[in-house]
C-alpha cells in the first residue's frame, strides 16, 4: 500500500472527498479539517494500492490540488487491516509490478543533476578499468563496473526521451558526457606518468590476445548484452528492484571503454582507442533504447490491465 497525504484548500476538498470516498482501492481515509497551516487547508489522509496511484494522482492534479496545497506519497512496508487485504485483491495487476510514474520522474530529475561526487566516483572508476587494463585483470574491470554511476545519468536521458522533457534527457546527456570526458582526461594523465617510470607492459597494451581486449573489440555481442542490460535496467527503476541494477553495472561495458579510450590515446594505439569508442557508443545507444522501449511497452500493458478491470 502507499500512505498518501493531501493537504486541500477548502474550495477543493469537496472534489477530493467525492475522488477519494468513491474509490474502491483506497482505505484508511481520515480527514482533518482546518489542520493545514502551512498552506493552509485540510488534512486528508489515505492508503491506496499501488496499482491505483497513478490514476489518484491524476485526479488530483486535475483538480489543481497541488497548486495551492500539496500531495504527498509515502511506501508503507506492512499495513495489517482485512479492509486493505480486500483493495489489495480488487486492485489489477500484481503491486510487485505497479509502476508509479511520478515517482519514476522524480528520480530521474536526481539522477540527472551534475554532482562533483558523480564525477569522482566515474574518476575513480575508470582510474580501476584503466588499471585493469594495464594489468589485463577482468576483476578490476568488474569492480570499476560497479563503482561506477555512470547508469543513472543515463537512465534519467532515457526517462526523459520516455516522457517527452527534452531538458531532462538533454541535462542527463551532459552530465554522462561530463563523467565520461573527466574518466578518459583522468586515464590519459594514468598511462602518462606510468609510461614515464615505464610501468606499462606492451604485451598487454598491444597484445589482441590479452584478457581485457574485448572492450576495445565490439561485436554483436556486444550490443545484445546491452540491449539485454537496459530492459533490466528499466524494469529495475519502474519497479524499484533496486538489486538487478548491480547486474546492469556489470552486464555493460560503458566505463570500461571509457577508460581503454583514454589508455590506448596516451600509448598511442588509435586502433584500440576507435574501438573502445566504438564499443561505448554501442554500449549507450543500446541501453537507451532497450529502456525507452520496456517503458513504452509496461505503460501500455498498465494501462490495458486497468482499463479491463474498471467496469
């Protein structure tokens, strides 16, 4: 169930008791008149299912509710009420399943924001591929995988493609870009000073047959896995299955191409350094349009669930 809080201003709370009173899937309904004090207004509180929200939320913004009062939302971990049990199995759909979509935009307006710890952390990142590519360690490639943040950026363009804000796709965008040019300046200035105390093996920079070479190497596969990793990483984000992300972070080969970009430019192997780029712009686009289209197919299928069960 999600605890959703309303404050009204009284002109409207008559619209949102009509809303709220005939809807089967919300319980717990409690309200307090005159409570609100800043704004000013009424305090309404409720439990919904989560198949419903979106449909609430809806209302209450067609209403206006938000503009001179607000809405607030709130996940409840365990709600024991036989009346909620009952909304529970009225409602359509699976609640594991639902998909609040404001919640989706919300964090996706984070997500895109441009942070100086964003930036470390893919500095850091790429400074362990690069690493691991100097060294031919597929370990430390998997552990820059993971440190990395590069996915949410990204995931916050594809949400913004999704649901047509161009200024949020374009800010997610900037700020991968952002991440990814500070990785590859980071790694260049690496190989630099670790080439001048000549610690940088030529068997592995130029060896084809080196553990690490398939980042710089793109093929098919590549754009499978990534194709793959953004439906799972879609499904992840809409339905806050927050553990399959690690399995996106190190299913796609996005910093780690980075990092071969800027360690192959300073030793001077431009073959590589196409590839790795080859490979990051596969990586990317993929994972764009794996996530814009599981969006575009669950919003769909949830919207047809919906529309089957209201009578």
């Amino acid at each position: 169930m999600i605890h959703v809080r309303i404050v009204s201003s009284t002109d409207l709370l008559p619209q949102v008791l009509l809303r709220v009173e005939r809807d089967e899937s919300i319980v717990n309904l409690v309200v307090l008149e005159g409570a609100g004090r800043r704004p000013e207004g009424h305090l309404v509180l409720l439990d919904v299912t989560e198949e419903s929200v979106n449909d609430l939320l809806a209302s209450l913004r067609a209403m206006g509710v938000h503009e001179s009062g607000s809405v607030s939302l709130q996940r409840t971990h365990l709600t024991v009420s036989k009346a909620a049990d009952a909304a529970e199995r009225l409602a359509p759909g699976h609640p594991e399943e639902a998909v609040i979509w404001d919640e989706v935009l919300v964090r996706a307006e984070t997500d895109a924001t441009l942070t100086v710890s964003l930036v470390v952390f893919m500095v850091i990142a790429a400074l362990i591929a690069a690493v691991g590519i100097v060294t031919d360690s597929p370990i430390l490639i998997v552990g820059a995988m993971v440190v990395s943040p590069d996915y949410n950026p990204l995931s916050a363009a594809t949400v913004g493609l999704f649901v047509g804000r161009r200024s949020l796709a374009l800010r997610g965008l900037t700020t991968l870009t952002t991440g990814f040019a500070a990785g590859v300046v980071a790694t260049m200035i690496f190989t630099f000073i670790v080439e001048a105390l000549d610690r940088v093996p030529s068997t592995v920079v130029f060896n084809e047959r080196s553990l690490t070479a398939f980042i710089s190497r793109p093929n098919l596969f590549s754009a499978v896995v990534a194709l793959v990793a953004g439906v799972a990483g879609a499904l992840s984000l809409t339905e806050a299955r927050a553990g399959a992300l690690v399995g996106v972070f190190i299913s796609v080969t996005t910093i780690p191409a980075v990092a071969a970009m800027g360690v192959h430019v300073a030793a001077g192997n431009w073959p590589r350094a196409w590839g790795a780029t080859l490979q990051l712009v596969i990586n990317v686009v993929c994972l764009i349009v794996a996530g814009w289209a599981t969006m575009r197919i669950q919003r769909r299928s949830l919207a047809r669930l919906q529309s089957r069960a209201r009578p």
